[in-house]
DNA sequence: TCATTGTAAATTGTTGACAGTTTACAATAA
DNA sequence: TTATTGTAAACTGTCAACAATTTACAATGA
C-alpha cells in the first residue's frame, strides 16, 4: 500500500489497467485504422513500414504486427517482398458486403420482433424522432452517428454478440469503396421513412415483416450508394 | 531465358511463385491453426512463442506476426505480457456462433432458391446419396469431408464470396468449443435426412421454404451438439 | 502447516541490424 | 525518341539481443 490518497491509488490502477491492455501494437493498430477510415491513408497506397514506425515512435515489429490484424480484418492486403496496402473495394466486393449486411441484421430482426419490449420500441422511436430533427434542420453530419446507434440498438436488443460483431467487421470494410462519403443529399429523409417501416414491423411483432424491412433497408441503401457513385 | 527444358521452367516459374506467395508467416500461421484445429493444441494453453519458433526452425517475428492473424480470426487471445493462449469457446459464445452461421446459410438457400439450375441439383442430389453410403456402411470419418462440401456447394451456388467466407470463419471458430469431436452416433442418418428437406425446399424453388430448411439444420445440429456435451 | 517475501529463471515486448528483393533512374544502344 | 541494361537506393523479410514483466520456487516467519 503507498500513503497516496485513494483518489490517485484509483488513478494509478485505472493507468496500469491501461497500460497493460494497450500494448504498442494495439495502439498503432487503432491510429491505421483511424488513418484509413478517415481517408488519411486511401485505398491502394502502400503503407510504408518505417516511415510510419518512425511517425509514431516506434520500432518496425509493432507496425508489422498491427498490419496483420488490419489484414486479417480486412482493412489491408500483404503483397508479398513489395509490402501491406490499403485495399480497395471492387464494386462486385461492395455488393457483396452489402447483402452479408442485409443477411445478418435481418435476421436480427426476425429474431428480435417476437420479443421486443415497450421500453425498447421507445428507444428507437427516440432515436427515429432525433434522426428526422437532424434532417429537417439540414444538418448532415450529426445524421450517420444516430444511425449507427440506430441499427446497433437493434443488434443489442437481438442478443447476439457475434452477430452484431459480423455486421460491424461487414460496416468497417464498407468504408474501402471508392463512393464512400459522397453526399446523400434527400436521401437521408428517405432512409428515415424506412427506419419506421422497421420500428413499425418490430412493433407487430411480426418476424417475417421485421426480416424484409431490415433487409430492404439495407439493399435500398445499397442502390443509393450505387447511384450516387455512377453519376 | 535459360536453357533449361520447358517442363523444368515451368517448374521453377512455381516454386517461385509459391514461394512468394509463402511467406513464412504465412506458413508458421498455417501451422499452428493445423496444430489448434486437430487439438495438438487444446483451448486455454498458451502458446510458448519461443518453443514454437524454435520448433518451425524460425524466429519470434513471423510466429508473432502468425498469431495476431489467429487472433483477429478468433482462434486464439492475447493476453497483455502474458502471451497467446488457444481461445476456448464458452457455451454461450458457441450458441451465438451457431446462430450467426444460421443466418448466413439460411439466407444463401434464400437467394438461391429462386435461381437454383437442374446441374447443380443434381450435384446436391449426388452428395446426399454419397453421404447415405457412408452412413449406411458406418463410415463415420469420411461423412464430415462430404458435409462439408454439400454445405459448401450450397454456399458457392448462392454466388457471393464474403457471405461464404464469413460462414466458414464461423464454423472455424466452432472447433474452439470444448464438445467438439464427440461421436455423433445415429445422429448423422437424422442430419442426412434434413439434408433431402434442403434440397427439396431448393428444388421447388420456394425461398421461404429454403430459408427455414437451411436455419433449421443448423440449429438443430447446434441441438444435438448440445445435448451430446451433457450427457 | 500455511502464508509471505525475496530471488532467479522464463517469457514477452520491443528494438536495431543484416540479407534479399523490389523500385527508381541514369547510361547505353537501336 | 524509345527500349534495354545496369546500378544504387529504398524497402521488406527475418533474425538476434536487450529490457521489462511474469512465473516458479525456495527461504523465512507466524
């Protein structure tokens, strides 16, 4: 025991909690990741191992260990003796990322409409509620952070952690297609009015309606993306 | 060019392109997913990188490397300065794995209800008889290889790779559950007759019908493992 | 006996160095 | 000019060594 006051005892366990479960490589792990969702480091470009090493202080082993997970979760390919990529989405990979998507958090759905609460069904109401503000005011970039939390209450309340995994490793290696981030324009109104065909569904309980809504939902979503990046 | 004959060219033009595809990461992780998958390597051990590389005739780095792959693919965990241990799958994360392998096949037999062609019923056809065989003559062993396939088929008919890849990455996953590999008896004649109610829901073209044959099967084989680890 | 402390061995985390391959580019020839 | 060859630089693949942490275990005391 040292003679610290147990405010900063706490803070001394909380550091070295953290310490040790952030090791290098998890850390260098997470700003690749953030380089390349932000499209700070974009589709095709190599990552190069010790600039990048020498850019966050660190040696080449941690940056080569972090390139493995982001290779194995999709986010880089290794070509071997010439280095790791950042990889680009064919249009066929989207499409088929997308129906993996549609696959999961349909079944989601189905699975959850049967079940469903009162306090649950207020919930995305409120979320649904908090969505059309935004998009009635015309402000665009706080729509995506509330549709995410949209489709994720929904996999929360289906129960099923692995499910909900496989749909956001599915939503992350979404962000490797060229269209990505192109402006939805009126479309997010559009998307809304399907969010409460879902809501609707679920509230029914009705399994079979609350599949093909959340299925629609994101193969709708899929032919925007496909118009927006053909014009 | 050389003026080594044709056939010894080409032979060289392989191994160098196996060779660069085979990166001794590559290999060392390959190895160790062979060791975790026949059980050379039980769940919850932890994984000696020292030994292991010394074993592979290698160094710490690729087996490092090797394994932040098994990780991202949930073969094994990493524990901060404590190593790699062989991931064991609890009851719970197993049950979810069944489901989310539920619902990537059942919507694979979906899609492909509707468009499924004469030649590739008749592949399934053929693999149902073969499994019959096996099972008739008590052939346990060689009626797994056969699953495999007929599942597989089903997967590569419904023509989209990353819903294929991400079942088989489940079923992987499946190995790490402690009941694995218990003899499944008489169960197997039961698991080739829901096969026939697959392909005949397949046959008739009925997506709901596929959908509902290809979900039950998997959960009701996620039944049988059940009650075989209880016993 | 049992719990506790201290020390050595084992193991992981990280680094820097070297070998082999690829890439960039200047020199040469058609 | 264009294609080809040769050379140097850049970069990846792999290894061995050192630092930091954990583990094993003997020594000590209640």
């Amino acid at each position: 025991m040292s003679s610290v006051p147990a405010s900063d005892d706490k803070n001394v366990t909380d550091q070295l909690a953290l310490r040790r479960s952030q090791s290098l490589t998890s850390i260098v792990q997470l700003e690749i990741e953030r380089l390349i969702l932000q499209g700070e480091l974009a589709p095709d470009t190599r990552i190069n191992e010790l600039s990048l090493a020498n850019q966050l202080g660190v040696s080449r082993g941690p940056v080569r260990e972090a390139c493995r997970t982001l290779q194995a979760l999709g986010l880089i390919e290794s070509k071997p003796n010439r280095g790791f990529f950042v990889r680009l989405l064919t249009t066929k990979e989207a499409i088929e990322a997308y129906n993996t998507r549609a696959a999961i958090i349909a079944y989601a759905g189905m699975t959850l409409a049967p079940v469903i609460e009162q306090p649950q069904l207020e919930l995305l109401n409120h979320l649904l509620d908090k969505m059309d503000t935004v998009v009635s005011r015309g402000e665009v970039g706080t729509y995506d952070p509330i549709n995410l939390e949209f489709h994720d209450s929904i996999l929360r309340m289906a129960g099923n952690e692995r499910l909900r995994q496989t749909y956001h490793d599915l939503l992350r290696e979404q962000h490797l297609f060229r269209h990505r981030g192109l402006s939805d324009g009126d479309n997010l109104a559009v998307s809304n009015r399907e969010h409460r065909l879902i809501v609707d569904s679920l509230a029914s309980k009705d399994a079979n309606a609350a599949f093909n809504s959340m299925r629609d939902h994101v193969l709708l979503g899929m032919q925007r993306m496909l118009n927006a990046g053909s014009q």
